[in-house]
C-alpha cells in the first residue's frame, strides 16, 4: 500500500503544470518541485473558488443566508470563514500581526464576501508565486488567535491553508444539495490538471 501511495504521487507529479510568467507547462519527475507544486496549487485554488462563486452568484441570494446544518450554519458563512483563513495564513506567512478575523468582524453582503474570497485567494497565489525555492524551506512566525507563538514552516503553512479551503468547498456542495442545488462545479485538484491540458 506504501508503494501504491509513493508511485500515485510520482504519477501526480509528472502532469502537474506550472503558472510562470503567463505560461502554462508540464513538470516531469526531473524538474518537480516543492516550490513548483505549491505554486500550482495556489493556482488551482484559486481556480476552484472561482467555480465555486460563479456557480452560487446564480443561484437564488435567499440561499446564501438560509440555515443548513454544517460547521458554519450557511453557505454565506462558510465562504467567509474560506476568505478569512487564507487572509489569516497571509498574514502568518508574512509574520504580519493578526487583524480581526472575518467571521468575527465582517457585516457585509455575501457579494462582498464573493469578492473578498476572489482577492484574498489571487493575493495567495500572488504572494506564492513571486517566492524562490528557499522561501518554501524556511519558517514564518506568528501569534495565533489564541495568544500562543509559534513558527513554522512555510510549506507545511501553505499546504495546509490550500488543504482548508478544499475541506469547506466540500462543505458548501454538501450544504448546497441539502438546499436543493444538485448541479455543483467540479472543483477537484486533477480536474485543474486536466483542463490545462487542452
């Protein structure tokens, strides 16, 4: 099973591509990177909160704010705790000190938190995109919400707010069908891969 996980993995890794310089390519086994595959996935973050806004700004706006069982009990707070984590682990990346969090602070319209998801994920990506392959190796310090210091590296940060934002995306198609919206995007990882294939 070990070797079934290693081999996917290489697998993945030879059809993944990378955004440099406006231009979309390959990386095989032998150029593969932690930095290039950070970068890509930003990119497809982005990507996939994108889908996923386009799909529910169609949707009836009642929706949005309407109770569905869930960690977040709407889909209009799921999305700003999204946008709120990645804004957070900017800051931590930064070892900026940490602003209110959004969930806590924001009183706007859930076309604002549309907005505000969009930007904060393309500044992600920016913020990635612009390092070298020593950034990813070195650590970010902060202060989190509960008062406690940590430092930690970056990569595993990265990776970690990338991998919170598909939890809850999957979180909000669940909700989503509980209130009777069947059509979700496909917003998995290798459907990004596949598409830049085309």
């Amino acid at each position: 099973m070990h070797w079934e996980i290693i081999k996917m993995f290489q697998n993945l890794c030879q059809i993944l591509r990378q955004l440099r310089g406006g231009i979309y390519f390959y990386p095989n086994k032998s150029n593969m990177t932690l930095e290039l595959l950070l970068k890509d996935f930003t990119t497809y973050n982005l990507w996939a909160n994108r889908l996923m806004v386009d799909w529910l700004q169609k949707k009836p706006a009642e929706l949005m704010t309407r109770e569905v069982p869930s960690s977040f009990p709407s889909l209009h707070l799921t999305m700003l705790h999204i946008w709120g984590a990645e804004k957070v682990w900017i800051e931590r990346l930064n070892s900026d000190a940490p602003g209110p969090f959004l969930t806590q602070s924001f009183v706007g319209t859930t076309e604002e938190v549309f907005k505000g998801l969009l930007a904060v994920s393309e500044q992600f990506r920016d913020l990635v995109a612009g390092q070298d392959a020593a950034y990813f190796t070195g650590n970010s310090s902060y202060v989190h919400i509960n008062g406690n210091s940590y430092t930690q590296n970056r990569a595993q940060m990265i990776l970690h707010c990338m991998q919170h934002s598909t939890y809850h995306r999957g979180q909000l198609v669940t909700m989503a069908r509980n209130l009777g919206l069947s059509d979700p995007p496909q917003t998995d990882y290798i459907a990004h891969v596949r598409l830049q294939n085309l």
